[in-house]
C-alpha cells in the first residue's frame, strides 16, 4: 500500500539566491559505476535518451539515472511522490506501487518571471527515518526524453499557482481533522527542498549539473489525513508571518495565527531570518515569542523575512518569505561643502550626496551663503540636482564668505550642513612703516617693526635693507623670513646706519618703508693699572695715586671711582669719584688691611676695575676691655670667660684677671695667659666675689676693666623633720611640719608621698608646710609617708617614713549580689560581706522594689556560733543542703505583712535569722525574700551596718520571677539564595524575650514529618545545602524556665533560581584592521533541562568609549565583530544569561525569568591591525607559492603535563639508580 505525503510550496527567493542557504532535499549515494562527474555531465548535454532505474530500498527508493551506453551518470535516495530535476525543466515523478511499468513524465517548464522555490517542508533526515515502505513492486527502468525549453510561458505560471491554492486547502483539511481525532499512527513524509538553479545542495557522486527532486502534487491517493502526523516532529510553518512597518528604521511581526491554526507549534522555538537588497539571510530572532520588532534598518528598504520552529534540538523548514518595505523619511545631513577652485572673481564650490537619501530619490539641493562674519541672513544662491555650483562675485580680497547646503526629495528637507568659511583672493600687502629701535649697542641694533594690512593674504616674508654710509654701496639686504624683529651685529661703534622694510605674501611684494636712521654707541674705557701707596702709612690714614687708562673707549676719561672695604674682608664701597688721580683714606682703624681698586667712567659708560692694592695702618694698644663674666656657677667654684677687647690692630697676647672677696678687699692674681676663660675654686657656696682684667700686645698694654661682681651657686636643704598627723574624718588626714634649714636658696615647694604597692607615690607637692590628704585613704588602714623639700640649688633628701592609722568608719557597699534561685513569689539571693572599715558588720538592710516593695534586715551571726551544721529551733542537728531546704520552707510561711511593713521587731529577726541563714561563713551570705509576685521585675539593692553605722547601698540588680512558658515567635526570612535561607525571628514582647533560654526551628522533610535543624538562643538562623527553585516548610518555638512552647504555624519559603557560571577562556582571533573574532567556552552542563542558555557580549572602546556596549546576544559562542576602527584598543567581556522555562516560573512565583551571571574576569583586550600591517599581511599570503601542510598545534592539558613531569622523573630515577649501581660493583671489585 502506498501511502501519499502532504507537501506544499515554501517562499520564493530573488533572483540571486545562494544554494548554500537550502537545506539538503535528498540524500544521494555512492555511483556504483564510480563514473566521473564531468563525464555525466557532457553525455547530459549529448545524448537524447535517458534510462532511469528504480529500486526499492528499505523505508526509501533508490534511482539510478543511466546513460544510453549503460554507464550510471548519478543515483539519488527520494521516495514515493518525489520529483527528480536532472536537467533546468526537465522532472521525473518516482512512482508508487499502484503505477508499474514505465512511467513517461511531463516536462515542467519554470517560468520566466516565477522566482524559483526554496524551502518545502521535508528533510533528507525525515525521508530516511520514514515508515512509509514503497512495497509491491521490483525496479523498474524508465525512458525520458528530456524537454526543457528557455522560457516558460503564462499556462505554466497560472498552473503553478493553481497548484499552491490546492496544496494550501489540503493542509487545511488534514489539519482540521487531525485535531478532531488527536492521533498519531505514523511519521508523515515530508515535502523536498527545491534548492533553484544549482541542483542538490549536499554531497553527490557523479551528479549532473541542474538535477534536482521536487514534490508530487497530483492528489492524495486515498490518504488517511491522520495518518503519519506527529505532532512533535512536525514543524512546518504553513502561514507566514505578518508584517506591518512601523517607522521608517523598524519593522514589527507577528504569527499569532500560525501558532493558533497549528497547536503542535505552541511551546517551540521560533528562528527569525532577514535578508536585505543583498540577498543575505542573517537571524534576527530566537526564541518563544510570536511577535518581534525589527529595528535598526534602512529607511524605504524592501526586506525579506522567513520563519522556523524547532523542537527538542529538531528544527523544521523555513515558511514563505514574506517582504515588507520600511516607511520613507527625510534625507541625511549633508556633509560640508569645500572648495575646488577659487579665482579673484569667483569660487567653486562642490559637495558630496547625503549618506541615506531616505529612501526616496533626492529632487533638488538648496545652497545658501552670507557674507561676512555671519551677522545677516543667510541668501538662497542655488536650487537643483547638480552637486557643484561656480559663484562669481565682486568682493574685496580677503573677504570672508559662509556657505551651507540641503537636501530636499517627496518626504520633506534634511538639516543644513556644517557651515563651510572661505575667504576670497587676497593682493599684494600695503607698505609697511619704518622699523623701530628697541635696543642698541656699541656693535649691534636691535628693530622691530608691525605687520601691515595683508589685503587677504597673510604675509609671508619680510625684507629689511640697510645702508652703510662708509662703503658706498646703498641698501643691502640684511633680512628676509616671517619674523617682526631683527638684530644687525657686527656694527661699528658710534657710527649712523640707515634702515627700510618691505613685506610679501602669496600675490607679490609691497613697496617699502620710509628710509630712517639709527646710530651706534661708543665703548667704555679699557682696564686700568693696579693704584699704588703714596708715602708712609699711618695709624689712622693711607695716601692712594694711579695712572689713566691706555684706551679710552673713544671719549676721554671723565671721572675715577675708587673703592676700599672695611678693613675686615667685607664688601667694597665707593669711597672717592672725581677726575684727580690722588687720594688720601682718612679715619681708619689701626692695623687693619684695607682692599682698594680704581676704575675710569666715560659717557660710553664704566671701564674694567683694576688690581686690588691691600694696603695696611700701624697698630696701637688694647683698647675698652670688658670685666670677666660667669659662664657656670658652682656652689664652691665659678666658670669665668670674657669677650676680647679692641686689639688695635695687633693679635692679643696675654690676659691677667685679679679677684677680691669683698668690694673693699684687696685684688689677688687668679689668672694669667692667652685663653679667654679660666675657672676658680675653693670658694663658698651663696657668697659674692669680684673681679677685673687686663690685656697685653706688640704695642703694649691696656688699661683695667671695670669691677664685675659674681655669685657662687647655692646647695640643697636639710630634710624635713617628721610631721604631726591629725584627723578629720576616717578617710580624711593633715600633715604640718617645719621649714628644714636652707644653705643659700629659698625652698621652693614641698612633695609628700604615699606608700602604694611597694613603691612610693606623690599625693601633695605645694609650698605650704602642710597638706590635706583626701583620697585613696580607707578607714582602720596602715599608711606609710616621707617628706622632701625642693630649692633652686636642688632637692633635699627624704624625711624618715612615718606611719599612719586611720580610724574605723562604715562598712562599705555591698557587692557580687546573686539571685541564685527563683520561684514564682521567693528567691534566693546570696552575696559577699563588704568591707568593715574597721568594724564588724553585724547587720544587713534588704530594700527590694517592683510590683511589691518591702524593706527586710538579716543579722550576721557572731564567729563563734558558725560551724559545719546548724541547729534548728527545735535541737535536731541537720548538714547544710538539709537547712537550706527547712529555711526555704519557713520562709514561705512569714507572714507577708510584716514582710512589707519592715518592722524591726527582735523575735521575727532572731527567727528569720535562724530560718533563713542557710550558708554563713567569713566571706558569703544568703537570704530568701519571699511573698513576691509572679512573672513581675524587681529591683533589689542591699547595705550594711556595723558599730560606726550604716554603710552606702549598694549597685541595684534586677531580676524576673518565673512566668509562663513563651509563646512562639514570627518566623520570617531575611535573605534567601539558591542554596540557602536565612530564616530570622523575635518575641510578642521585650519582657518575654529577656527569659527565653532557647528557640527550637524545625524543618518538613519529604515523607511529611518535621526535623530539627537548630536549637539555640540565637535569633536568627541559615539552613545551607538546599536546591533551587524548590518550597520549604519551617515552625519555630520557643523555651524558658516555665517550659517549652507551642510550635508556630508552618511557613513556605521559596528559594531563588541558580545563577549561570562565570565564562572563561575568553579568547581572540582572526583580528584585521576592522574586524576580530571573540570566542568563549561554551556552559555544556545546564541546570534544568527545560532551560534556554543565552550570551551576551560587551564591547568598550579603550580610546573613545566611557560605558561597556553590547554587540551581540546568543546562543552562539562565538561572534565576528565588525566595523572596527584600525589600530584601535577594544576591551571585552561575556556573561551568560539564563532563561527560565513557564514551568519553573510557574512554580516558584518569586523567581525571576531571566537570570544574569557573571561576567568574565580578567576583560579581554585585543587591539585591531592597522592599515599597513595589514597589507603586509595580505602580501606574505600572496608570497607563498608552495601549499605548506596544516599543523595542527594541541594544547597540553593538566593531565598531559602531570604525565609529562612524572615520566621525566622516573627516567632520572632510573638513571641515579642505574648511576649507584655502578659505582657499587666497582667499590666491590
């Protein structure tokens, strides 16, 4: 039985379509005859007869085209209903079962204007997995002569459409009943891919050029319609998609209808492919969407789109190419106008047609300009289609023009270009003015000179003559080049030149200059001879007399100026300016050298200063010494210097220093010789002494200084005596002593101090003979203190340490307070004896506040009656666990009002310190308060009282009777992950929260019962190790004295969706002047088989670029970028985008559909060839002449190298060992 294949046409493609886009329509076998290709070929254009042999061959046929002479020019694989092409319009139809014998076929002619079919809705993978078993018939041999006209005529077209009307009402009719009856028996046989001119696009032996296997469409044959459809397989788009534009740069589609005429294509994937005027299909879209926006096209461009869906990895043929032209708009911004020629009259101006004209034909340019600096309007000065335009003026040269222009067609005008400034032809510059004299000198003058109106034309040289009046020869030129200033050198001094200027530019020079005049200046005198001493020199003045200069400079000398310094190495000053050549220096200092020089001076200016003359006056005798002065004072010795006196011009050479103990005293000689300083000793400490000096040089000595009196040092004090202490308070003490003897120096203060940790510390220091000492002192306390005195001459030693008991006072406060037990209306409370200052505690005061206040005493047993046990009221001898159980009993039953009221009455004291003194000893004590109210806060403080009195409370604590178990707490999540939540919770109340002891989270498993997951007192808690996507059951409850509490109610939290891996092994190749190639390694594992894995690619222009931009988004991994800037840096980066199936965002309503991952680290940069290198790259392809073999370049993985180290080291074993063995038989021979 034969069974018939719904087939149906595809979309038309251009004229131009590539075969290489047509998906295979046959799968050809091996030639049995191995005939060569080119041979079939030229029998198929000789010979007239052909024989086609058809054989059954499993689920398919196999045929055999033969030549007349029994050679088998190609065989193909097709079933049953296909049409063979094996020649441009000559088909032959493979026969059914029901059709033995020779079977003649019609040729089909193609029409002239019918663009050929491209897709049909079968593959050569469907045809070869078909059920569809061509049985009841053996092979069969055909005889065809062929028929192929050029040209088809207007039947064969109307045919052809007539045919596509039936196939479509047959699809219809199938599809209707099969969604009546929801069955699938049976693969359905798929329509062949027509691939146009070029025949079978696939692998093929021995095919003949032009052959190729179309549909059959005469009938169903008695097909069952719901027989051989599947609905998962079948992904045939039969409507294509609409298309509506909805601007001139996009374009929006939908296939809505297509998805609700066929049910089986909900749920696939949908492949979107666009082709421009290039006839180039490139995918625009991916995904499961019906409607996509295409934008970024060409404005009145006519585009191509086709559809495909795909299931489970399946993908099916393309739909019917549908074509929809985008919206016209406005042209571009021309680019600016330039200049192509300009004349003095005219100017030629020229400009390039808008990148885009919109998609409608340009009708006309409009060329504006305006004159001048833009202050006016702009003037129309041309209207049409030509793209250059001559404008001939008559302006002043040099005049500035602006020029723009637009483009206009049917939709409207574009904006006005970059406004384009010229200037007209310039002329020669005007005459320039004289040059002026900025600087001059004996050999040199120095001009400038300003620019001069250029005329529209700047300038470009200048040319500066001048005229010597000693030579004769008239202007020569000195100068030519763009600068405005000049310096002739070279000159003679005090002589007159004569200078003009001319300037040039593109169009000629200018007349020059008036002529004008300038002069050189004469020269200073020349050097001068060294001066020399006039005579003998004096004490006190120095005759000086020179010579006048050789040269004069060309003027005669007018004055001298003559220096002398100081006479101590110092700066020379001038002294003497005139025109004699002789001068006495009066008042100088004796025996001091003086430097003097002499230089001449003319209107030329100052000559060269001559050879310093040191000349030198007679010394005298020291003068105004100074008395000695105390360096360092000593309580038995004075350190004496002094300053040296005027030497009158000789070296000092001897000093006599004389003393007297008194100011009538007679003067001793304490010193003699050439130091300045001595030091004299055994004097007394505190006492005046005076003394004088006197000096000695080559010219004598020297009067005596005045009389200085000085003072030797002073010396420490005694040590204080002991004081006498008295008492202010227990914590409270005075000291008073007496001033110590002093030897020479007033006391300054006092310092007392304290012994405190074996060392002792300063507690007073003052001037006052007594102190007050207030802190750090405790009551019936043993200090010990000394005393020391402090003077300008130094510190005395320390008094004898005397010491100090202070008086008892009150206990101090009460501290480690306890509550050690607690009950809903008593408690336990314990703490330690204070300190007694003194005194023994024998009482304690218990003052307890809240709900209910009462004040309670507790007496202190003596010493003597503490032991091991205790005795009760009634003799009986129990340990102290027995005592504190009886005394919490008696306790209980007080009477609660004479708790509260306090009363001090003896006979309740004495009973409550027998009932309730569970454990007395030296260091602790315990007490129970009872009649308290339950579940309430109570602020306890306790004091002391000894025989001085009663002591300070102490610090209150506060503490909670029992209260009821706690309720449970709200559990909410403070972050949740794909792997974990963090689950956190409180308390209804602050009171409640300060008695939990712990909280108690479960959490439901999967058969339904609730496990622990964390018992603890903190208030929040992450449960880790989850899975994504997945809802989880949690309670909490909550624990404290009074016992556990109830379980909260159950609460669902979701957790979030995984994010994709980080990309790595981001790579680049293939990398040009404008293009590179960026490869990644693809994520193979995904989390979810329902998911779909996309990337998305960032680009960042290192030179231009701020932000990332991105340039592609896929499933791809890898991309081409194009359009690239030549020797450009580019960085790159990928992250991995995941998409969540409608099931899983179903689930999990918080969980987002799109989840971004990561990008990748380290960015990738990669920089562009330039234009150079990129030739020379070209030219070194071009260069080899012999085909080189591919070497194929495996990269070493972790393993190969662990193999690589392993084996190196087992070889260098092998050799130590192979080594040491050796050496071993050789040791042993």
């Amino acid at each position: 039985m034969a069974v018939q294949a719904h087939q149906d046409y595809g979309m038309c493609l251009p004229e131009h379509h590539s075969p290489s886009q047509s998906p295979l329509s046959a799968s050809p076998i091996p030639d049995q005859s191995h005939s060569p290709r080119g041979n079939g070929t030229n029998m198929m254009g000789q010979e007239h007869n052909w024989y086609i042999i058809l054989e059954p061959n499993g689920n398919s046929n196999v045929v055999h085209f033969n030549s007349p002479n029994g050679e088998t020019v190609a065989s193909f694989i097709a079933n049953c209903g296909d049409m063979i092409e094996f020649e441009p319009g000559v088909f032959f139809q493979v026969p059914y079962p029901q059709q033995p014998g020779p079977m003649p076929i019609q040729p089909v002619p193609q029409p002239i204007h019918q663009p050929q079919p491209m897709y049909l809705n079968t593959s050569a993978q469907n045809i070869q997995n078909s059920n569809m078993i061509p049985n009841g018939y053996n092979s069969h041999e055909f005889t065809v002569n062929p028929y192929c006209p050029s040209h088809g005529n207007a039947n064969t077209t109307n045919n052809f459409t007539q045919t596509n009307g039936r196939a479509e009402k047959r699809r219809e009719k199938l599809q209707k009943k099969l969604r009546d009856k929801n069955q699938s028996t049976c693969t359905c046989k798929q329509s062949m891919q027509f691939n146009g001119h070029n025949g079978l696009n696939g692998r093929m032996v021995g095919h003949p050029d032009g052959v190729h296997i179309l549909p059959e469409d005469n009938g169903y044959h008695n097909l069952d319609p719901n027989e051989g459809l599947d609905p998962e397989k079948d992904m045939t788009i039969c409507i294509p998609p609409k298309t509506m534009a909805e601007s001139p740069y996009a374009i929006i589609l939908t296939w809505d209808e297509c998805i609700l005429n066929n049910s089986h294509l909900q749920g696939c994937l949908f492949d979107l492919q666009m082709s421009d005027a290039r006839n180039k299909y490139k995918s625009i879209f991916s995904g499961q969407s019906s409607t996509f926006r295409a934008s970024e096209l060409q404005p009145g461009t006519q585009y191509f789109f086709r559809l495909s869906a795909s299931w489970n990895n399946k993908r099916g043929p393309f739909s019917d190419a549908v074509s929809c032209t985008t919206l016209q708009t406005k042209p571009t911004t021309p680019s600016m106008l330039r200049v192509i020629q300009k004349t003095k009259t005219a100017i030629t101006l020229k400009w390039n047609a808008p990148i885009s004209d919109g998609g409608s034909s340009i009708t006309s340019y409009t060329l504006q300009w305006i004159k001048g600096h833009e202050q006016g309007q702009y003037s129309d000065l041309f209207t049409g289609l030509q793209k250059q335009f001559k404008h001939s003026h008559k302006l002043p040269p040099g005049t500035q023009c602006s020029f723009r222009v637009l483009a206009t067609n049917e939709i409207g005008s574009s904006d006005w270009s970059d406004v384009m400034r010229c200037l007209t032809s310039a002329g020669p510059p005007a005459a320039p003015e004289a040059p002026k004299s900025v600087d001059c000198g004996t050999n040199f003058i120095r001009l400038i000179w300003c620019e001069p109106d250029n005329n529209g034309a700047p300038v470009e040289e200048y040319k500066l003559e001048m005229e010597d009046p000693n030579d004769g020869y008239g202007f020569i030129s000195k100068y030519h080049g763009e600068k405005t200033s000049y310096c002739c050198q070279n000159l003679r001094r005090n002589t007159h030149y004569t200078f003009r200027l001319s300037a040039s530019n593109s169009q000629g020079f200018s007349r020059p200059s008036p002529p004008i005049s300038y002069m050189t200046l004469p020269e200073a005198p020349g050097k001068m001879e060294k001066p020399k001493v006039n005579g003998k020199p004096k004490t006190n003045s120095i005759s000086i007399k020179w010579e006048p200069p050789r040269d004069s400079g060309g003027n005669e000398a007018i004055s001298y100026i003559l220096e002398v310094d100081d006479g101590k190495g110092g700066q020379l000053n001038p002294l003497y300016q005139g025109s004699d050549r002789e001068f006495t220096l009066s008042n100088l200092k004796p025996g001091c050298t003086y430097k003097i020089r002499v230089v001449s001076e003319s209107k030329a200016g100052q000559g060269t200063w001559s050879p310093i003359l040191q000349a030198s006056t007679l010394p005298v005798c020291p003068r105004n010494c100074q008395p000695p002065s105390c360096h360092k004072a000593e309580p038995n010795s004075l350190q004496l210097d002094w300053d040296e006196p005027e030497t009158g011009g000789a070296k000092i050479s001897n000093y006599v220093i004389q003393m007297a103990s008194s100011s009538e005293g007679e003067f001793k000689q304490v010193y003699t010789g050439c130091k300045r300083g001595c030091r004299v000793t055994e004097l007394l400490p505190g006492t005046d002494y005076h003394f004088k000096m006197q000096a000695t040089n080559q010219a004598g000595t020297s009067l005596w200084s005045p009389v200085s009196t000085l003072t030797t040092a002073p010396s420490p004090p005694d040590a204080p005596d002991v004081p006498v202490v008295s008492f202010k308070t227990p914590t409270n003490l005075r000291l008073d002593w007496v001033e110590p003897v002093l030897h020479g120096a007033e006391v300054t203060s006092y310092t007392v101090e304290k012994l405190e940790d074996d060392s002792f510390h300063k507690v007073y220091q003052g001037t006052c003979c007594f102190c007050e000492i207030k802190r750090n002192l405790n009551p019936a306390t043993h200090y010990y203190f000394r005393i020391q005195a402090h003077s300008t001459a130094g510190d005395s030693s320390y008094s004898e340490v005397f010491t100090v008991e202070m008086p008892p006072s009150v206990p101090g406060p009460v501290t480690e307070i306890k509550v050690i037990e607690q009950t809903s209306n008593s408690c336990l409370v314990q703490w330690r004896h204070p300190i007694d200052h003194g005194a023994r505690v024998y009482e304690y005061i218990l003052e307890a506040t809240g709900a209910t206040s009462m004040i309670c005493t507790a007496q202190r047993p003596n010493p003597s009656s503490l032991d091991v046990t205790t005795t009760s009221l009634d003799g009986s001898t129990r340990s102290d666990r027995s005592d504190r159980g009886s005394t919490m009993d008696g306790e209980s039953d007080l009477d609660e009002s004479d708790i509260e009221e306090g009363v001090s009455n003896e006979s309740i004291h004495s009973e409550a310190s027998s009932l309730t003194a569970s454990k007395l000893n030296d260091e602790y004590m315990e007490y129970r308060l009872s009649g308290l109210t339950a579940d309430a806060s109570y602020r306890l403080r306790i004091q002391a009282v000894n025989s001085v009195g009663t002591g300070l409370f102490s610090h209150p604590i506060q503490f909670f009777t029992k209260e009821l178990p706690p309720s449970p707490p709200t559990l909410t999540a403070s972050s949740i992950s794909h792997h974990g939540i963090k689950l956190k919770w409180g308390n209804s109340s602050t009171k409640k929260s300060l008695s939990v002891l712990n909280h108690c989270l479960q959490l439901q498993n999967k058969s339904g019962s609730f496990s622990q997951v964390y018992d603890g007192m903190s208030t929040s808690y992450t449960i880790n190790k989850l899975n994504e996507l997945t809802p989880y059951c949690c309670r909490i409850r909550s624990k404290n004295d009074a016992g556990e509490g109830d379980f909260s109610q159950p609460k669902i939290f979701y957790t979030k969706a995984r994010p994709p891996p980080t990309i790595k092994d981001l790579e680049c190749a293939n990398i040009t002047n404008t293009s590179l190639n960026i490869t990644w390694s693809p994520i193979e594992k995904k989390l979810r088989p329902d998911d779909v894995m996309e990337y998305r690619l960032q680009m960042l222009d290192q030179e231009t670029g701020k932000d990332f931009k991105q340039v592609y988004q896929g499933p791809n991994h890898s991309y081409e970028v194009k359009d690239l800037k030549p020797e450009s840096s580019y960085s790159f980066r990928v992250h991995a985008v995941r998409y969540l199936s409608e099931s899983a965002r179903t689930s999990t309503p918080t969980s987002s559909s799109e989840i971004k991952g990561a990008f990748s680290s380290p960015l990738l940069r990669a920089k562009t060839l330039s234009e150079k290198a990129m030739e020379e790259s070209v030219e070194n392809e071009n260069l080899e002449t012999t085909p080189q073999e591919d070497t194929q370049t495996c990269k070493l993985t972790d393993t190969h190298i662990a193999l690589i180290i392993l084996s190196t080291f087992l070889i260098i074993c092998a050799l130590i060992a192979g080594i040491l063995r050796w050496v071993l038989n050789e040791a042993q021979l």
